[in-house]
C-alpha cells in the first residue's frame, strides 16, 4: 500500500516512488492514480471510481496472490482514510496474511499538508474527523465534533461538504460554536499542492462564506490560535 502525498509527485517519498517504479500492476482511485500518470506510464492499471473500493482491494490481492508486485496506492497516506485498513481487513477475512507480502509505505496526510501550508495551526493537540456519513453514523460524528470542542481541540476536518452533503458542515459549526468562539481563527485548504490550490485563512464565524467541497481540508484552531501575518499559528506554550 502506497500513500503518494497530497497530490504533486515531489512530494512522494523516495521509497514509494521506488515501490510505484518496480511494481507491475497500479490500483488505485482514478483521480489519483491521474496524479502519478508520468511515473506509471505502460504499466497495469486497476481504476475504479468512488464507491468501489473493496472491487479494487480484491483486484489488487488477486494480482499479487499470482505473484505480481502491486502497488495500491491512496493519497495522503494509505493508513489514514486509506486503503490500508480495507485491504488488510480483506487479507484476514480470507486467512491470506501469510500468503501475501504486505508493506505499508506512508505519505504524507492531506491534514500535514494542509498546515504546513497554513504555518503551524497543528503544534498542540488536535483532531482529524471526516464529516462524510457514507460509512460513518452521523450521530457518531456529531458526538465526537462536540467532545472534540468541548476538549478545545484543533480540528481538522476531512471531506466537509460534496455537491448532495451540505448540511453537515453547517451543524458541525453550530457544534463547534457552542465551545469555541465565532473568532477562532479557520484555515481552509483546497487542492493542497495540486494545480488550482487555494489557501485561505477566516474565522469560524465567516467559515461557511468560502466554498467547501471534497477538495477541501478545513483547520479550525482552538482559543491559542493566532493569525501571525500570513499564517496561522498554535502555540506549542514555549516561553518566550
């Protein structure tokens, strides 16, 4: 399992470029497999759409049980709302952990990416949640935003609004209103490192004036959180 980063092929670490360059067959996302086109060029390719992802892990387990190299990749990192955890899960269920060389090779996280574009709203304690109820009960979700306001946790939220969800963003402001102050400062992060990237920093009281949609990372910072210029900034507590 290949985590290719948040999307342009410099940021891939050298051993999953090594790993996409020596594999036989390339499983993956369409759209993500179409960020890495240059480096996979004449290879085999297994690309579904959303929604199919166990289809793919199954191609990909066939393909390597007859002893291809495959490389299922996932943007970001493969362990973190990636394909990680389904293919192992798969791999168990079917008692094949022992028949199948498995390595997991990180990237890095739409969430990492995203701040280091912002400056340093991640350097206290923060959480990442995706507002997608696809396989996620929005009751569940609910309760963690407001225990993770409560907790005056930074919180990084992952898909926060499609084209037929968008109500869930709103409610999760409502939610984080009721802990943080409609001034805590907001960074929205679209397309990070990719062509069409879009950085913007507001506050949780103009959040929903910007457009939020599947691209989009939004980091919303707890009550130490400052804007300093053109970044955003969570200060660790070093004395100065």
């Amino acid at each position: 399992m290949v985590g290719t980063g948040p999307g342009s092929i410099e940021h891939l670490s050298p051993r999953a470029l090594k790993a996409l360059q020596e594999a036989d067959v390339i499983a993956g996302y369409k759209t993500y497999i179409e960020l890495i086109a240059p480096i996979v060029e004449g290879k085999e390719i297994i690309s579904t759409g959303m929604t199919r992802e166990v289809e793919r892990c199954r191609a990909a387990i066939q393909r390597a049980r007859g002893g291809q190299k495959v490389a299922l990749v996932s943007s970001g990192d493969p362990g973190v709302y990636g394909m990680a955890g389904l293919a192992l899960e798969i791999l168990h269920r079917e008692n094949l952990l022992d028949q199948v060389e498995v390595e997991i090779i990180p990237g890095i996280t739409s969430a990492t990416a995203a701040a280091a574009l912002l400056g340093a709203p991640l350097m206290h304690d923060f959480v990442v949640m995706s507002l997608s109820d696809l396989l996620t009960p929005w009751e569940v979700i609910e309760k963690r935003l407001a225990l993770a306001a409560q907790g005056d946790f930074v919180v990084v939220l992952y898909n926060p609004a499609s084209h037929k969800r968008t109500s869930q963003i709103r409610r999760a402001r409502e939610l984080l209103l009721q802990h943080k102050k409609a001034s805590t400062p907001v960074g929205i992060v679209r397309k990070a490192y990719r062509d069409g990237e879009e950085v913007v920093i507001t506050d949780l009281e103009h959040m929903l004036d910007h457009p939020l949609d599947m691209f989009s990372i939004v980091i919303i910072g707890n009550n130490q959180t400052q804007r300093m210029g053109n970044f955003l900034v969570t200060p660790r507590g070093y004395a100065l």
